[in-house]
C-alpha cells in the first residue's frame, strides 16, 4: 500500500475541511475514497467538491463495509465519536477521531478497551499540538531544567461567538446533542495541551455559566481552579461571549516563567530557583533576577494535515502518531470534572466518578431542549444506551 484509502464520516464544516486539505495535496499519502453523511445535502456537497470521484454512503457502516477504505476519519457530532471508533476497530479499519474524543469518558475508556484490543492504528484530531510552540514549550517544561511546576494559568476566551454560530446546527450547545458547551466544543484543544505539558492535576473546582451570554442551555463561562499532586496550582479560564478575547497560557515554573500569547512563547529564566531565592534573599522587598532569552522552535505549525500526514504514516510505516486516540480521555476527563463541580458544588477529586457524571450527565440531557434524541445520544455498539434501555 502507498496511500491510505479514507473514507470521512460526516461531511460537515470539519469532515469538508479534511477533504479540502487531502484533496489540495497536503497529505500526499492519503486519498479519500468515500464519504458518509446522513443528509442528502451535505453527499450532494461532497460529491461536487469531489467532482464525483468519491463513493457516497447514507449509513456510515455500509462504508466501513464496502471495502473502499482502510482507514476512517470520524467528524461527527460528539456523542457519536466512540460509536464509530469502535465500528472500526471491530472491522480492523484505523480510525482518526475528531475532539472531543466523545462526552463522557465512561464512554470513552469503552473505547479505548476496544482499541487496545483491536491492532488498528487509533489517532485523535489534536492538530494544536503540532504548533511549535506549544510542543517547544512542552519540552521546556518537562526537560526537568527549570525544576517543578508552581502555577498554571490559562486565560482562553477569545472564542467569541455569535447566536447565529449556536443557531447553525440543531445539535449544537445542548446536553443531548453536544454535552456541553465551549468546554465541550472550543476548548478540548487547550485541555489537550494543558495536561500534555503540565500533566493532570489531583482535584479540580469550577464554576460555570449555562446560557449566560447565548440563548443555550449549556455553558458559555467558564471559571476552574486545579491542584496538582506536587501542591502546584492552576486556574483555567474560558468563555465565547467576551467581545475581544485573550488567548494567554502562563506556566511558572521553579527557575522560569514560559507564556505562550499571539503565538508566541517567551520564556525568562531565573538566576537563582525560587525555593532557594525565597530562603537565601536578604532584603524584604528583593526581587529575583529574571533574563528573557531567545528561544528557538522548528518553525513548524501544520494543523490539521499534519495530524493526518503521521496517521498516513503510523498506518504505512509504523511511524509515531500527533496524539495515540487514547490520549482523548485526559482532557475530557478536565472538562467533565469541571461540569460536575459546578453540578454538585463540590471539588472533584480525580480519577473521576464516572458513574456519578454519566448519571448527572443524564439528567441534562433527558431536561435538554432537543428532547427527542436521548436514546440517539447515549447510543453505543451494545445496543444498550448508556445502560438505559
Ligand atoms: N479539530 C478541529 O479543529 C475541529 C474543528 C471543528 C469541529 N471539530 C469537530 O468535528 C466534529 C463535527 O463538527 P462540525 O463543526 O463539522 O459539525 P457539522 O454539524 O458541521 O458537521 C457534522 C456532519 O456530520 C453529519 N452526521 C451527523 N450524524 C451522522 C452520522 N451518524 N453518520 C454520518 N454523518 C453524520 C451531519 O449531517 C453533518 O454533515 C465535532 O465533534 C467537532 O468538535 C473539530
């Protein structure tokens, strides 16, 4: 084999975006084959944009069994995301999946079981890590250089957007369709890359917004504050209703301060670590001596197609993944603990109770707006629906 043959399940915003990207010669080892939506419109799109050279599916299992694709891209709404990962996986089909890598991660360790057992190559749209500076500052962090972790501070809001944007899709920012609101749909990125370089943390406090800003029953305000198991602490900040937002990531570390903003990492370092400058200083008000220094990256920042050039080549070649699709559970596992300390005014201590979620979650979604697809939300490969029957 020397190209992957795909097939994308969902044709919508992000399902066209992969198409736009292959088709234009940026993943030059991948070809799509066929597509799977289940409206007419949105086969009709892909098959112009494709000028009729692909397959058109109305049932995205009939394309896994067509024997057109060896491989899966799933952009679909999120509640189905380890629905089809799984079909893959029973099919021996590799499988990349959209963020997030579903809602609730009862949900996705299912997933992740069945991976572990299937052989296939399992990948998760985290197209931020490619961006040289985070994965720069990632490697600063964890290098050991600049000794532990003190603070984390993510201020995330500039993912404003609009009442037509909620409007656009009627699954849109509701707990049967979504599951949640810029937790669930803008911000898995940020979550993503918050514990792949500053880890997990052992407990996390939130308190959210629902319907704050928009005409939505989920949140659209976000305030969360995490311990780490070394006592560090971190506060994350999100929201789409501020009108000119800020996207600023601060990590202050023993020896440096790193901030990444308007895409760009800055880091100082310290002359002397803090713990020893604290003890050692002789004046009250003594400041420690911080020299910002040039930090170099690779330049490199290739998003989307970049995640799908390594899945073409973990398939091909054996070669590392962007993100391995287990890791999706570690930034959804943040984001449900955010909503069930808001659900129960608590702290939530992690692992996380993923019964006690998933039940709270069920609450929602049978009280949610779009009331005719609880059993479509928490359908799963068992025919069981969330235990629900
Ligand atoms: N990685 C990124 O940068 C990024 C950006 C946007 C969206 N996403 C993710 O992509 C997913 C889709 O988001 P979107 O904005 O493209 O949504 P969308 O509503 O524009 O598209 C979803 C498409 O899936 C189709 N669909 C729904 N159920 C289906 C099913 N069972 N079988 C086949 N097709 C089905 C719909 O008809 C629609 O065309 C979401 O999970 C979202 O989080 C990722």
């Amino acid at each position: 084999m020397d190209k992957v043959r795909v097939g994308i399940i969902g044709f919508g915003n992000m399902g066209s975006g992969h198409f736009g990207n292959i088709k234009s010669g940026r993943c030059p080892e991948i070809e799509v084959t066929a597509v799977a939506d289940v409206k007419p419109a949105r086969l009709e799109a892909a098959r112009e944009a494709s000028g009729g050279s692909v397959a058109l599916f109305d049932d995205a299992l009939k394309m896994l069994d067509s024997g057109l694709v060896d491989a899966a891209i799933v952009a679909v709404p999120h509640y189905d995301h380890p629905r089809y990962a799984m079909e893959c996986f029973r099919r021996g089909i590799h499988v990349m999946v959209e963020k997030p890598a579903g809602v609730y991660t009862k949900q996705v360790r299912e997933m992740n079981e069945a991976a572990a057992k299937s052989g296939v190559v399992f990948g998760m749209m985290f197209n931020q890590r490619t961006n040289c500076v985070y994965r720069k500052m990632r490697e600063l962090v964890q290098s050991g250089k600049y000794g532990q972790i003190r603070r984390t501070n993510w201020l995330i809001t500039n993912w404003f957007r609009s009442q037509a944007y909620y409007d656009s899709g009627d699954w849109r920012a509701t707990w049967s369709g979504e599951g949640g609101g810029v937790l669930m749909n803008q911000c898995p990125h940020q979550l993503d890359l918050w514990q792949w370089i500053c880890g997990m943390p052992a407990r996390v406090s939130a308190h959210l917004s629902f319907g704050k800003w928009h005409d939505i029953e989920v949140e659209d305000d976000v305030t969360a504050y995490v311990e780490y198991p070394n006592g560090a602490t971190g506060v994350f900040i999100t929201t789409t209703g501020d009108g000119y937002g800020t996207n600023r990531f601060e990590v202050q570390m023993d020896g440096a301060k790193l901030v990444v903003e308007d895409d760009k990492l800055r880091v100082w370092e310290f002359a002397q670590p803090v713990p020893e400058f604290l003890k050692t200083c002789q004046t009250p008000f003594g400041s420690i001596e911080a020299t910002e220094i040039q930090v170099e990256t690779d330049g490199e920042n290739p998003q989307h197609s970049g995640v799908l050039n390594a899945f073409a080549g973990a398939i091909l070649r054996g070669e590392p993944l962007v993100a391995g699709g287990e890791e999706g559970i570690r930034g959804l596992t943040l984001s449900n603990a955010m909503h069930l300390s808001q659900w129960t005014g608590r702290t939530v201590e992690l692992p996380l109770d993923e019964d006690e979620y998933f039940a709270q979650l069920q609450k929602h979604v049978a009280a949610s707006r779009r009331k005719t697809n609880v059993r479509e939300a928490f359908a799963d490969t068992k025919g069981t629906y969330g235990g629900v029957k």
